[in-house]
C-alpha cells in the first residue's frame, strides 16, 4: 500500500510528540509538511526532526497550496479543532483529528455531514482501541464465553500532580470527563458493543488540588441490554497508578474477566494483561495474540486504510462513530453539574 502524504498540524508538546516519535515509525504515512502559527515551533520542527524550511508552515492554506498532501492530522488545543478540520475536508483533505473530536457535538455533526458529502475519511484518534487487551475483551464479550456480561468496573488512577504535571494541565476544562475520560468511554462502546442508554456522574475538586475544574469522578452508566458499568477516576489518586486505559473486571454469568491496557513510553504495550476467573476458582492468565500496529502507529495504519480501500477496518473511530462517544462526555458533564442527577443520553444528542 502506497503511503498516504500528510500534513501535520500542531507543534506543541503532544502534536510535537507525533512529529518525533510516531511518524518516524510509521510506513504508511509521510509527513510532507508541518504547521504551527509560532515561528519558534517551526525553528523546532526544524532542528530536532531535520524539517527542510521549505515543508515548515504558518497556516494551513500555505501548506495545501505548496504541497500535494492526501490527508492533514490535526493535533491543536480543543477549541481549535472545528474550524481546522473544516478548513481541511473543504479543501478536499481526509482528516486524522486528535481526541476530543470537538467541543459540542453540533460542531461534530457538522463536520461528518462535509466529510460524508464529499466522500473523506474523517477519523478521531481514540488510539486506546488500538491494543491487544481491549481488543480480545471486545471478542470475549462477542463469544460469550461466560453467558452474559452484566456488571462492568473500571478505575483508572493517576496522580499528576506528583508525577510533575504542571500549570496547563491543571486549567483544563474538564481534565477527566473531556479529556481523559472520554478514552474509557470509548472503550466501553467498543468492548460492549452498545452505547450507554443513561448516566449519572459525580465530579468534584478535592480540597487543596490545584486543579480549576473536577479532576475526579464517580459514573453510573446503564447500557440498553441492561449492562451496568461502574466508573471510577482520578488525576490526583493516592493509590499506585493503573495503566492509562484503566484497570477492568468484567463480570459475567459464569465468571470474570480481568484486563488493562496501554503502559508507559516507551513500551506501551508492555501492560497489555488479561486474566479469568470461572466461577469458584483461581484467576487464570490468558495470552494475548499481539497487535502489530498498536496505539497511534495503529491509528495511522487504520486511517491508511480507510482512505485506500475506501472500507473501514475493525474498531475505525470514524468521526460520525464518534459523535456517540463524545454524547457520553457531554452527558457526563450535564449530570455533574446537576450534582449528580440522572442524565438518559438521547436528551445531549
């Protein structure tokens, strides 16, 4: 397969990170041009990455004009993203957008109605489906080895403040619902194969965090088939830290399923663990059949893909896919501010 021209836009810490480590990595994508509006990014760009001056630009037009790029991936501060990722499909560029898709879901529904009228994939990098743990959860559910699934808990722990996150991460708007949340969501639309019908959330600011918005919540979330998930957290956790993707039990007629997924860098997937555990006996390890292409390396290949074969591979977040997922975050916010009240999902779409 043939790979697929980019653009890339934003340098900061995270864009910049796509820039240095995951590209590199990738043969099915190429970077022919960088974008950031701050010459000093692009000095960046220019001194760690070897960027040639002439792939270096202030705004998005001058690199569409100058190069002859398939697809532009978008890593920009929130607020920015909506009017980028329209700026790239009217310019008839496929879009690979960083998580959150948006901030309302009307500018969500907005952009998949360009992407699908003029035939560009839109994809939302969620890179956490791109794992072995979730992925082989999603067939155990599929399969029904156990019966049926009934009760879901998911905790996922972290303790920024100490791990040295500074003042930017701090003033957040939403640091767990929106911003880290929204990846455990995601996953649970994946794995359950189903979107939740209703929720009920709780977030707070613990006394003496430096945080400006909730960094902590407690989610109830029933799903249609009558599923229950139990979601549980933190930026500012005491206890040892879960893997990004969270620490899951899922329990089943006949047993549980335990998994976690997505490590630290610089072996993501170092942490990917599966067990059981039947009815009345000893957890068992499972193995787990490993997923070459995994995290954003994962992400790229998908979006590669989608824009060759025109078929979208297993677990593709596509942006009309993700308007569901980001329902969740915008009724986990609603029932928050309503100090906790039920929220039936349908009501924020």
């Amino acid at each position: 397969m043939n790979t697929i021209k980019l653009i890339h836009v934003g340098l900061g810490r995270w864009g910049f990170d796509w820039a240095q480590h995951i590209y590199p990595g990738s043969n099915d994508v190429e970077a022919v041009a960088y974008v950031d509006k701050e010459p000093e990014a692009l000095g960046r760009a220019q001194a760690k990455l070897g960027a040639s001056p002439s792939k270096c630009f202030p705004t998005l037009s001058d690199a569409i004009a100058a190069t002859d790029a398939e697809a532009v991936v978008i890593a920009l501060p929130l607020p920015l993203h909506a009017a980028v990722v329209r700026e790239a499909l009217l310019a008839g560029k496929h879009v690979l957008i960083e998580k959150p898709f948006t901030q309302t879901l009307e500018e969500a529904r907005s952009l998949v109605g360009i992407a699908e009228k003029s035939a560009r994939v839109l994809m939302v990098s969620q890179n956490y489906r791109f794992f072995a743990a979730p992925q082989a959860a999603h067939q155990f559910v599929r399969d029904a080895w156990f019966g049926q699934l009934h009760t879901v808990q998911v905790d996922f722990r972290l303790n920024a403040v100490a791990e040295g996150y500074g003042d930017r991460h701090q003033a957040l708007p939403n640091p767990l619902l929106a911003d880290m949340a929204v990846h455990h969501f995601d996953l649970m639309r994946m794995v359950l194969g189903e979107d939740p019908a209703e929720l009920s959330c709780r977030a707070w600011i613990p006394r003496g965090s430096p945080y400006q918005m909730p960094p902590c919540a407690v989610i109830v979330l029933t799903f249609p088939s009558g599923i229950v998930v139990n979601y549980r957290g933190s930026w500012v956790d005491q206890a040892p830290k879960t893997p990004w993707a969270g620490r899951w039990q899922m329990d089943f007629d006949q047993g549980s399923l335990f998994w976690t997924a997505r490590g630290d860098r610089p072996l993501v997937n170092a942490q990917d663990r599966m067990s059981i555990r039947r009815l009345n006996s000893e957890p068992e390890s499972l193995d787990l059949e490993p997923v070459l292409k995994y995290d954003r390396l994962g992400v790229l290949h998908a979006f590669a893909v989608a824009i060759r074969s025109g078929i979208p591979p297993s677990f593709f977040p596509s942006g009309r896919d993700n308007i569901s997922t980001l329902s969740i975050v915008e009724a986990a916010i609603s029932s928050s501010s309503l100090g906790g009240a039920s929220v039936k999902i349908e009501t924020v779409h």
